[in-house]
C-alpha cells in the first residue's frame, strides 16, 4: 500500500469519526476502500467523473446487491471527497410536489390505517409512499381523482422505484394499493384491476422455507459460547413459535413468565400485544442464554450485545446480521428470518391446528395474511385425496 492510499484512507477514517460513524461501520468501510483503491489504484489521481465511473464498474454498474458495505463505502467516500453522489440517490417525499390537497389525501389515508389499528411505523410508511406517488403523478399539486388508478401506480413503481429489488418495489406496490383500495370503497367501480402488482413481483411463486437440515446445520455451527446460546434461543423463537424478528429484539425479560410458560409478544404491526405458551425447545434455550451466557446488565432486554457495547440491547439489524452471519458458517447461503417464521406456521398446520389459531399466533389479523406462509405440501394432499376410480388404462 503506498503513501496515498495510506493518506486517502486516513481522510476517509478521520471524516467519518467526525460525522459519529459507528467504530466497526469505519472498519468496514475502510476496508471496502482499501479493495477498492487497490484494484484501481489510478482513481486518487481521477476528476469527479472518472471515480464515479470507476465506482460503478467496480460494483457492478451501479445497483448491486451482494455487498451492502461495499458500495455504502465507496459511495459514501466519493460524496465526502466531491460532494456529490454516485448511483441512483434514495427518494424520499421532499424529492415531489406537495400540497394542501395532497396533504389531505394523505391525512386521510393515515386516518383509515390508525383505525385498522396499524402500528405508528407500518402508517408512516405507507404515507410516505402513497405522498411520493401522488406528488410524483401531480407535479403541480392539483390532485385530479379520476387520474388516480392501477396504470399510473404501476408506473410509479416501475419507474421511480425500478431500482429496488423485486421483493421491495412490490412492499411499495402494496402499500399504495392499500390507498387505492380506500378509493375503491367510495367508487366501486375502482374495484376492477386490483391488485395491481404483476406476479413477476413474487405472486405467484412458492416462498422459500428452511428445512430441518438447514436449521440444525445453523443451530449446531460453531460460533462463541456466548453469541451461540444467544442466537440459538432467537432462532428456536422464531423457526419453533413464529415470532417475527423484531419481536424477538424487542423482548424483555419481564415479558417471559417461565413459572406459568407463557411468552408476552408486544404489539408490532397490530395494536395488540399476544400472550404465547412457551415451547419447551425455546424455553430450554432461553434458560440456558440468560442463566449462562447473558452479560451483566441494568437493561431488561432479554438479548444483548457481547463485544463492542458489551450488554447494551442488540437492534433489529445486528440481530439479523449475526443470524445471517452464523447461516453462513453452516454452508446456507439463502437464508432470511422470515424463513423461519413460516416454517413455524407450516408446522402448525401439518400437526392439524386451525389456520385461525395459527393466524392468532402469528399475530396476524386476518386469516387471509396467514395463508402466505404455508406451503403446499404435495405428499400430504395426495395422502387425503380419494384414488382415481378405474383401473389405470384410462
């Protein structure tokens, strides 16, 4: 490494200590950089064009996905170094035309969804799209309601968000559905063509389920006593009782009454909280993280963090990130938490409890939620299916 990485990577270190980075996010992007700038050494001498385009064909023309810190970094230095951004930049509601009837149509839709009993932040975000789609399609502000339909949210999405993944640009497709269904309740002639997201957007394809072998291989990879006891009661939460990932962070140990073996899941996207019975996997390994393995501290969060910030509670995405982590270490690549979730709903339902009870544990207020999680098992239906009459000639 010679003296100007040395110097450049000095700079990028000593702004980001300034602008309160995180110790391990400027590890990690310093050494995303140091990749970076030894593969095209001849950037720190380029104009602001040269290293955007260097940039972006060193992570793959822009929009890659594999490596989150890898082009968080990079874009992030060349902002710091010329001021401007490289790629597409994040759209946000101040990117669009706002105005008194937009706010209105907005305030309404946040109305409806408050009284459906949806969380602050599932309301939030939903307006949040539904505000840029409408400023988007009325620049001048002027809502026209007749112009407010499938064709033009799908362009939006197609458009606008073309840069998102498949799985997130159809999350923004539904959440501007739901307005465009509220509009359907006041013309019912507003019915025809929904839903409006093609089955391209994932549909109409079987989502992918964690199998015993997998989650064993996770269970049994070898990581730190500590964040194994640790990982190893958040997964058996979530692959043996369905409970959703932040519902997991979110738990304290108030919340687990073992004398009786029940478990308090706080309200996440619905107003209201559920009492589960502890499964007794779960249970044995959350006995065995808090008796032994839990570090000393004043907070009541049941998991927390063991390294840097040693017994501060762990966030949402550092729980999915040493999840993520420890997948890997066993050999399995695809791995999401939701995975988990939905291997605890088909469970249910094979050893013959009612979608509606399932519903009910997962926390989901209709059914019909509940009925995307579960997954067609063929050997079973062919087991309760009568036999074809005849002989088998035809």
């Amino acid at each position: 490494m010679n003296d100007a990485t040395t110097r450049e990577l000095a700079r990028f270190e000593e702004r980001l200590n300034e602008m309160g980075f995180h110790p391990k996010t400027t590890s990690a992007y310093l050494r995303k950089l140091r990749e970076f700038l030894a593969a095209c050494p001849h950037v720190l001498d380029a104009d602001e064009a040269d290293s955007a385009a260097a940039i972006n064909s060193f992570i793959g023309g822009g929009v890659a996905y594999d490596d989150h810190t890898r082009n968080a970094s990079l874009r992030k230095w060349h902002l710091l170094r010329f001021g401007t951004r490289v790629g597409r930049k994040r759209l946000d509601a101040t990117d669009f035309a706002t105005s008194t009837q937009i706010d209105a149509e907005v305030g309404r839709l946040r109305e409806r969804l408050v009284s459906d009993g949806l969380t602050p932040a599932v309301v939030n975000a939903h307006c949040s799209v539904v505000g840029m789609f409408l400023g988007w399609l009325f620049p001048d502000g002027v809502v026209l309601a007749d112009a407010i339909d499938e064709a033009s949210a799908l362009a939006f999405i197609t458009s606008e968000k073309s840069h998102l993944k498949p799985t997130s640009a159809k999350v923004e497709a539904t959440r501007i559905e739901r307005y465009l269904r509220l509009l359907s309740e006041e013309d019912p002639a507003r019915r025809k063509g929904l839903p409006f997201a093609p089955a391209c957007w994932g549909t109409s394809s079987l989502p992918r389920m964690i199998d015993e072998g997998e989650l064993g291989a996770i269970l049994s990879s070898q990581t730190n006593p500590e964040v194994g006891s640790r990982n190893r009661a958040a997964l058996l939460l979530m692959a043996n009782m369905g409970l959703r990932c932040c519902e997991v962070v979110a738990l304290a140990l108030d919340d687990v009454d073992f004398r009786n073996g029940t478990v308090t899941v706080a309200a996440t996207k619905c107003q209201d909280a559920r009492m589960l019975p502890l499964e007794e996997g779960a249970g044995t390994a959350l006995v065995d993280y808090i008796c032994r393995h839990r570090p000393r501290s004043a907070s009541r969060a049941i998991f927390l963090r063991n390294k840097s910030h040693r017994g501060e509670p762990m966030s949402l995405p550092q729980m999915r990130n040493s999840l993520r982590y420890q997948a890997r270490l066993a050999g399995v690549g695809d791995f999401g938490t939701h995975m988990l979730r939905r291997r605890a709903a088909t469970s249910m339902v094979a050893a013959g409890t009612p979608v509606k009870v399932v519903a009910d544990v997962l926390g989901h207020a209709e059914v019909q939620t509940t009925t995307a999680y579960l997954r067609i098992d063929v050997e079973g239906l062919r087991a309760v299916a009568a036999e074809w009459p005849g002989d088998g000639r035809g």
